[in-house]
C-alpha cells in the first residue's frame, strides 16, 4: 500500500469511528410501553396525549415491498413504524397483522370449551382501530460503483467503508406515509420523508437490535431515518389538523358538474 493509500485510509477509519460514535448517541434503548418510552431517541416528534388507536398496513404486493425484501434482504416496516408511533405518544397501535391470527385463535379456543372458566376471551373487548397507515418507499437505485479494489485495503471494515464512499444499493431512499380514516376511508395526512447515502450513521429510531437490519445496515439506517423524517412531518402536520369540508357533504356529489 502506498503512503497517499495509507493515509486514505486512516482519513477514513477515522470518519467511520466518528460515524459509529454518532450512531450510539442516537440510538436509544428502544424500549416502550404504554405511553412510557425507555431511552427513545430525542429527536423524534412527541404528542402530550394520542390522537386516536392505529393500525399499520403494507402492501406487500407492491414492488417496493419486494425489492425491500428480496434485494435489501430487510425485514417488513411494520415493527419499525410501531415502535416509532408508540415511542410519540401520538397513537395507540392496535394489532392487525401476522398476531391477529393467534388472536383469533384465542377467541376460537374460548368457544371451543377447551379454555378455563374466567379466561375472558369473549365478545366485544377488541379495540377498533381508528386510522390505518400505510407506507411506501421510493428507490432511485444505482451500483457501487469502482471501489472494490480499493475496499480490499479496509479488511473487516469494506463494508462499513464502502457505504460511506457510495456503496449502497440505491443513492436515495424517499418514503411516503399515509394516514386513513377508517370509517369514512378518507385520506386524513400524507407525508414524505428521505435518507441519503450521506445520512450513514444517524442511528435508527427505537435503535434496539429487534428492529433488525433497520439498526446494523447502511441501507437500513438510510430507511429507518427516512421513515422518521417522514413520520414528524406528519405529527407536526396533524397538530394544526382542520377537517376538509366539501358543500353539501361529503360524498354527495361534489362540485364538479358532470353536465347533462
């Protein structure tokens, strides 16, 4: 290796430990329950009371969902977003994914007769969700680029050093939240959020090991950190929330003439 090589090389371990130190200060113990938050990062947006009881949705049909999975090989936003939404404060999260089936699982064994008297599995005690929201993410993908050789320098650390020189899988990530209302289906909030390759090592949002790929990834952190943008734009979006009215009501045949 050569002495510029050498000192290239230094430069940029050095930026790599600055990287890792920022990270740590940023993520947090990640813990929630209830309304109480354990070691939540500080920078996320946080509501003195919630605004309602929500449910997460994705579509996993979509072709980012796919390449999200298949080609990041990351996990569904899912757990991400709840941990975001109950470390605000903002909403109450209701299940309505993969564990609604072992919910009604529970509830089918109580009128089975297998369950003990008392286990209280009956009708009428599953809260409604009052919103859904769902995420999106838009990728402008590109390669990594001629670096390979030089990444051999960097032993152990290639990967890390390759994520700061460009080395990503995509060079910009923007993702898009929507807020629904459930029992009128109208749109109450969207919002768009993005994370760069220059965002490498803010630290996710909730930064616990459970999040995954969302936590230890180059191209995690660039999502997680985009989610958050996206998701205090919302919250700040909906504290000065005033309902959409349209003459005559709501679905009952607008302004827009349509002619004879």
């Amino acid at each position: 290796m050569t002495r510029h090589s050498l000192l290239l090389s230094a430069a940029l371990l050095s930026v790599l430990a600055v990287s890792d130190a920022a990270a740590g200060r940023n993520q947090g113990a990640g813990a929630v329950a209830g309304g109480n938050t354990s070691g939540g990062n500080v920078q996320l947006e946080h509501c003195d009371a919630p605004m309602g009881t929500l449910a997460v949705v994705e579509d996993t049909n979509g072709d980012w969902y796919q390449y999200l999975t298949s080609d990041l090989r990351l996990p569904s936003t899912v757990p991400l977003l709840r941990m975001l939404i109950q470390q605000s404060n903002c909403f109450v999260v209701v299940e309505r994914g993969r564990a609604m089936n072992n919910m009604m699982g529970e509830r089918a064994l109580q009128e089975s007769g297998e369950m003990r008297s008392g286990s209280n599995f009956g009708r009428g005690q599953m809260v409604a969700a009052d919103y859904t929201m769902n995420p999106t993410i838009q990728f402008s993908t590109s390669n990594a680029g001629g670096i390979g050789g030089f990444l051999s320098n960097f032993g152990s650390n290639a990967r890390i050093a390759g994520a700061l020189l460009g080395g990503l899988k995509f060079k910009k990530a923007s993702t898009m939240l929507t807020l629904i209302d459930n029992r009128s289906g109208v749109q109450l909030a969207a919002a768009e959020g993005e994370g760069r390759k220059t965002d490498f090592g803010i630290g996710g949002f909730g930064g616990s090991g459970g999040l995954g790929g969302y936590t230890n990834t180059p191209e995690g952190k660039v999502l997680g950190a985009a989610f958050a943008d996206a998701y205090n734009k919302m919250v700040v979006a909906l504290r000065s929330y005033k309902a959409q009215n349209v003459e005559g009501g709501l679905g009952k045949g607008g302004k827009l003439d349509v002619g004879n």
